[in-house]
C-alpha cells in the first residue's frame, strides 16, 4: 500500500518523521508532496496511491478521477470543506477527519489575536484588558471547548453558542448557554468564531448580525473566511469606526480591509492556527493510524461520508 502526504502548507518535520514511523510500521510506503502550489503536481502524485494525508488541500472530483487507486483520504484537521465527498463517495473513497486534534493549537491562537488586537497591535498605546470582558463563543466544538477553558485563565466572562451543543454540556464548563446567535452577538465585546463552512453557515456572518454588536466590539476570525458576508463585513465596518476584526484566514478582499480599516483589522498572511509542531504531530499522526486502522481492518470511526 502506498499513503501520500499532500500538503501545500507542510507539517513540521516531527510530524512527517512520525507518519512515516506509523506508515512504515504498517509495511505500507510512503510518498511527500509539499509546497506544490500547481494542482497538476498533485494530480500526477495521487496515481497510484491509497491513502492520502491531506490539510486545507483541495481535492474535487479532478483528483479523485486521476486516483484510481485511492480508498481513503484523511485531513489532519477538522474542517473538511475542502474535500469534495459527493465525488468521494461516487468513487468509493472513505473520507476522515482527526477531530480535536489540533483544537488547542487553534484555541491559544485565538487568545493571541484577541490580546494583539486589545493592545493596538503592540503599538506603544495604551490597550485595554482582556479580564471581565464577555466573551461570546460562537459554536462550542472542540476549539470553542478549548477557547473557553484559556479564557477563564484571563478571568473572561464567558458565553457560547452552539445549534447542536445541549446546553447542559455548555453550562457545565461554567459558560453561559446562550439560546440564540443573534444574543450572542448583542451581549458579547469580543466574539470568536469556530463554526465550520457548510451551505447554511456560508456567508452567515452578516451585516444584521452584526450590527447589533455593542460599540467596540471585536470579532475574532480563526474558523473560515467564507463564514463571512465580507461585503456586508465591509460595509458594516465603514458605518462603524469602533467595529474591530481580526482574522486568520485572510479575507478576499484583504486590500481593501487594510486600506480602509488600518488599526482596527489584522490578518494573519497564512492560516496559523494550526501551526505548531504538537497539532502537526497529533494530527498528522492520527490520520497515520486511521489509515492503517481502515485498510487493516475497516476501521471507519471518524468517516464523514
Ligand atoms: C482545521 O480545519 O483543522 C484548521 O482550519 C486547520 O487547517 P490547516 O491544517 O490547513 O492549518
């Protein structure tokens, strides 16, 4: 059996030593393609593999053709919008995920936006605290889990949503259920994102929601950028001066964000939530073992087709 790691954005150098020890331990081989921007790269390299490890790759219905061999496909991660699973299943591939994998990774970047956004971008003037401030949690999965648990350290008070979280499972981390988004975003001055990019949450984040916010709120992105409504973002933003949003998924229209928005809008150039060697190991590790857990014995726990 031959896994192909297909990864534009790579996993630190750890985390590909320890697929390999997963894979090769499996008497499977295994095959690296990084940084490989042109798509026909990729169409060339899936071939003749089985099993390929994937992050925010895409791969629609060209690659799965080209693949003729593929049984599974794992993204190390948790949003598998990029995966086109209609075409998967046409083709009678198993598609995974690694959920929680790199939550924490993702949870402590937003925390790090948040408090470079309070303190003006490290600009020498004088911030604010991130301390008593309500938090609003918007979709209580395993980032939003781990947002809040960080938060509490920064003595945040703190509030969630989530349309298919019980609200018990909310409130007893000691976070406030609340039971609609549109009173999470009138309660809350800072509000962090992490729900996941489906038809009904494309374009959601809106301008009706938004404009509800109280004055000098803070929207953190570190979830998708097509969760956004960006020209009802923009258009909310040119009528309120004391709005502020701060991303890791650069937006479309990122030019225009900065030209108008300067001191008040930051994005990340690349999507660095889950950047960092543990969630890379933990990830990319766990889509290993599903790997060999599916083509040994038909393991399919984490399937999402
Ligand atoms: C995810 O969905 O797991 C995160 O957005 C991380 O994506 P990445 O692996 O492309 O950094």
């Amino acid at each position: 059996m031959k896994v192909l790691i297909a990864t534009d954005k790579p996993f630190a150098k750890v985390a590909v030593d320890g697929i390999r020890k997963e894979i090769e331990a499996a008497g499977y081989e295994l095959a690296l393609l990084e940084k490989y921007t042109e798509k026909a790269r990729l169409l060339d390299a899936v071939k003749d593999v089985n099993a390929i490890i994937i992050r925010s790759d895409s791969i629609d219905a060209e690659v799965f053709e080209a693949a003729k061999e593929l049984k599974i496909v794992v993204r190390a991660g948790a949003g598998y919008d990029n995966v086109d699973l209609n075409a998967a299943t046409a083709h009678h591939v198993c598609v995974m995920n690694t959920p929680g994998q790199n939550a924490n990774a993702v949870a402590e970047l937003a925390l790090g936006l948040m408090v470079y956004a309070v303190r003006n971008f490290y600009n020498g003037t004088s911030g604010t605290e991130l301390m008593g401030k309500k938090l609003g949690i918007h979709a209580y999965g395993n980032v939003g889990r781990n947002v809040a648990r960080i938060a509490k350290g920064f003595g945040m008070e703190i509030y969630a949503y989530d349309a298919f979280c019980p609200e018990e499972v909310i409130e007893k981390d000691g976070v406030k259920a609340v039971a609609s988004v549109e009173e999470l975003y009138k309660t809350c001055d800072v509000v962090s994102l992490h729900i996941p990019a489906t038809p009904e949450t494309k374009n959601s984040i809106n301008y009706a929601l938004l404009k509800e916010t109280p004055e000098g709120v803070l929207l953190v992105n570190t979830a998708r950028k097509e969760v956004i409504n960006e020209d009802e973002l923009i258009r909310l933003m040119n009528e309120r001066s004391d709005f502020r949003y701060i991303s890791d998924i650069m937006p479309a229209a990122h030019a225009n964000f900065e030209e108008l928005f300067a001191g008040r809008y930051f994005s990340t150039p690349k999507k660095m939530g889950a950047q960092t060697a543990e969630a890379n190991i933990n990830a990319g590790i766990a889509a290993a073992k599903q790997i060999v857990g599916y083509l040994k014995e038909g393991i399919d726990k984490f399937r999402v087709n």
